[in-house]
C-alpha cells in the first residue's frame, strides 16, 4: 500500500491543447491540488507540496470515512463553491489554525472532493498501469463508492479534442483551463513527462493608477492596475511588472512625471504581498490616463490571482472605458462539468 508523503504526478505549461488519440483530457480546476489516502481509520490529506491537510479539510475527511473502500489512495482536486461558483478565496480561508473557525467555514461552505485519479486500492499498487486503466478502474471505484457521497466526485474526461475545447463554453469564467494526459502512460510521481496544462488566458484594458521601484533600485518594478467600478471609483486589482531591463529607465521617467495623488479612488494596494517578502508595500500614486493592455489566467475576489503579462499600450482608449465588466460576472459553471 502507498503511503504519504507521494510526490504528485505535475504538468508541464502548454499554450495549445496537444491533438492526438494518445491523449486523455481533464478539467483543470481551479482548488487545491490533494492525495487522499485512507487505511481502515486512518485518513490523510496530502498538499502538492507534501504537507498534511486534513486539518483544515474536517469535511471532507469525514466524507472519505463513510465510504465502503476501506484502503485506497486517490490523487484530485479540493474546491468549495460558493453559490454554485467555485471560489478559490473560500479555499484559502480554510488554511486557518483554529480548528473551531474551519469548522464554522467547513459548515457554510462546504469542500469538495474531485478525482481523477486512482493510485491504489486494497493493497493493490496502480502507478505502474497506463492511465486508461487507471480511468476504468477509477471509473469502476466511484460507481460503488460515491453514489450517495454529495462532496466526491469524478472529474470529467474524454479522448475528444473538440469536446474538451467546449467546455470552456459551458462552464464559463471559472475554468482554469485543460489538462491533457497520456493514456499509455504510467503515473509520473514527481515527474512532468506525461501531463500537460493549458491554462485559460484572457486580456484586460486597464488604468495605471501607480507604480512600484524595484527593489534596491530608482527604476519601475511594476506597475499597479485599476479599473473602475459600479460606483465610479478606481479600483486596485493588480499588477504587472514583466518589462525588460532596457524599458524601465524610460518607464521610469514617463511615470514619475504623473506622479500625484490619490491615484486610486477606490480600494488601494495593501502593503507587501504575503508570498513575496522582498516586495516591498510601499508605492507611488499617478494621474489615472495611461490604459495598458494586460493578459491575466484567473481574477477572484476582486483581484487577478497571478501578475499580469503586459500586452500592449492603448493609446486609443478612455480610462473611463476600463471598467470591472471586463473581469466580473464572469463566474462559471465549471460544476455542471460534473
């Protein structure tokens, strides 16, 4: 039987959907990655990273346990949904180190379960069978395990391109994109040889409403995006920051010359980023008339998830005209892929 910690079978980036009847394609949703072993009583939640989850998960810990396997290991996907709409900030709350505040949040917003995956049942070990197996046997295990399970589920897959193409049409803003699989492959712990990502990339006109000095240095590091909302305000929801070594001088210059407050009217930067303590929270307002083009994966919580690319200056466009509708009530339905 495997035990924890595995490392998880990763995917390599891809800007195109790999053709071919090789290939077996999967929703990528938007959660946490998540290895669930159960041995008898015992049940453990592994993160991507290897670190124990089943803390904060008590939800779906107490699903796995009502199930009739009583030993196996499946590689999926957390979410937790709020409204019908997947909500990676409700996920991220969980991450909390009172038990009696998961608990409130497990209760509200109850987690999911999604895999797409099975790595071992009844002491028998499946990492070596080729993927096609591996579906029919997952396929096999949830049809007598999660009937009545309202928080387990099976991921969705086919062989056909189109297919997979689609649904990003039906389930709408919150598909973080595809994965492609190789159907004769075996399970790639720790490895990107055999699984592909296509994320889902969008573009957004957006407001420079200030910018940050690169760290230790005079010169831009980034550049901070608004864009208006419902109430006429401009909004902070982001950054990008991806310019050559030979722009920024220039950028510097153009920038610091509208450098006047309050730049944004609405919400504004917070201090430093919580993932990156070299970032330093301090920044300079400008005049809001500079609209810049910028390619984004994923907005949530009124905010894009990643920093932008930068695509191109819109010297032909209003800041007035970059408003929040380009990002929001783009929520999907990426559940009614299930």
């Amino acid at each position: 039987m495997l035990n924890p910690p595995l490392a998880p079978m990763e995917a390599r980036s891809a800007e195109r959907i790999p053709a071919g009847d090789d290939w077996q394609y999967e929703p990528k949703w938007d959660g946490f990655r998540c290895i669930a072993f159960r041995d008898g009583e015992k049940i453990y939640l592994q993160s991507k990273a290897g670190q124990p989850l089943a803390r904060y998960f008590p939800d779906v810990v107490g699903s796995l346990a009502e199930l009739p396997a009583k030993q196996f290991v499946l590689d999926g996907e957390l979410v937790v949904a709020v409204r019908g709409v997947l909500s990676f900030n409700e996920l991220q709350l969980r991450l909390h180190p009172a038990a009696s505040r998961v608990q409130k949040l497990a209760i509200a917003h109850p987690a999911m379960f999604i895999a797409f995956d099975l790595l071992a049942e009844d002491g028998r070990v499946y990492l070596n069978k080729p993927l096609r197996q591996r579906r029919e046997l997952l396929e096999k295990f949830a049809r007598v395990n999660f009937k009545s399970a309202k928080t387990l589920s099976t991921s969705p897959a086919t062989t056909n391109r189109q297919t997979a193409s689609q649904w990003f049409k039906k389930a709408g803003g919150d598909l973080d994109g595809i994965i492609a699989k190789q159907r004769d492959a075996a399970y790639a712990s720790g490895e990107r040889t055999a699984m592909v990502k296509v994320k889902q990339i969008r573009t957004a006109d957006c407001v420079v409403g200030g910018f940050r000095y690169a760290r230790a240095t005079r010169l831009v590091g980034s550049l901070l995006l608004g864009l208006y909302g419902e109430d006429g305000l401009l909004h902070h929801i982001g950054f990008t920051s991806a310019f050559k070594a030979s722009e920024r001088r220039a950028l510097t210059r153009k920038f610091e010359a509208l450098r006047k407050p309050p730049g944004f009217t609405g919400s504004a930067p917070g201090g430093p980023s919580r993932w990156s303590t070299e970032r330093t929270g301090k920044w300079e307002p400008v005049v809001p008339k500079v609209v810049v083009e910028v390619a984004y994966d994923h907005f949530t919580g009124g905010r894009f998830r990643h920093g932008t690319r930068f695509v191109r200056w819109r010297l032909d466009k209003k800041p007035r005209q970059c408003t929040m509708d380009q990002v929001e009530h783009r929520e999907g339905k990426s559940l009614a892929l299930l």
